[in-house]
C-alpha cells in the first residue's frame, strides 16, 4: 500500500474481519513496521501520522510521481543533480589532483569518480544539450 487512505481501508477491512495485518513502509527516510491484531494491538486508525512538514518522499518522486507537483520536485532534484552536484564534485577532485600522490592513496574512489565523470564530457553541442 502506498498510501495512507489505503492503508486506512485495508487497516478497517482486518479490524472488522478479525484478520491481523503487518504494515510497513519507509516514512520517508526511516523505516517502520507495525503488526496489528485486531481488538488486541492498536490499529492502524487509532494513530496520527507524523508530521513530514510536507515533504514528498523519496520513493514517490523516483517510482511513482502522480501529482504535477512530483513531476516539478523530480525534475528539480535531476537539475541539481546534473548542473550542481555533479561540477561541485568534479571541482572537489580536481582539487585534489594538486598533490595525486595522496590522492590515489588516501582516496582512491575520488579518483574513479573524476575518471568517470570526466568519461562524460561533451565533444561537441549535441552532447552538451543531452
């Protein structure tokens, strides 16, 4: 279940035919799973959901993005991917080519990312625009 409302609906089925239920799911970035036992544990109803200050989580925007707003937040997340972290990440190792005798010792996976990245530079205007 990926959603609340039908995690409510499946919660209220079990109570009512005294079936127990095991949810879990990932509460963003945590982890969670509840056994519920009808007319023995809590159910699923009888709590609040914490409050997630209106973040979208994670797996929604990658899997499952069904409102205009996750498609916006997921497109969002690719541009910095692409026009922040990645440059940010190629000038850090670039730094680090000033001295690359430490460089390959101390850090040799910064190494393998620069390699990597710089595997991708464009060779001509269409490739910039990919």
């Amino acid at each position: 279940m990926d959603n609340v409302q039908a995690r409510k609906y499946i919660d209220e089925r079990c109570v009512i035919n005294d079936v127990a239920l095991i949810d879990s799911g990932t509460l963003g970035s945590q982890g969670h799973v509840q056994v519920i036992v009808p007319h023995k544990t809590e159910n699923y109803r009888s709590q609040e959901d914490p409050d997630d200050n209106n973040e979208i989580p994670h797996c929604t925007l990658k899997m499952f993005p069904e409102k205009a707003l996750h498609c916006v937040e997921w497109a969002r997340d690719l541009f910095g991917k692409y026009f922040t972290k990645l440059p940010k990440s190629l000038f850090s190792s670039l730094k680090f080519f000033e001295n690359l005798e430490v460089v390959i010792m101390d850090n040799p996976q910064k190494v393998q990312e620069a390699v990597e990245f710089m595997k991708m530079a464009p060779k001509s205007f269409s490739d910039c625009v990919k």
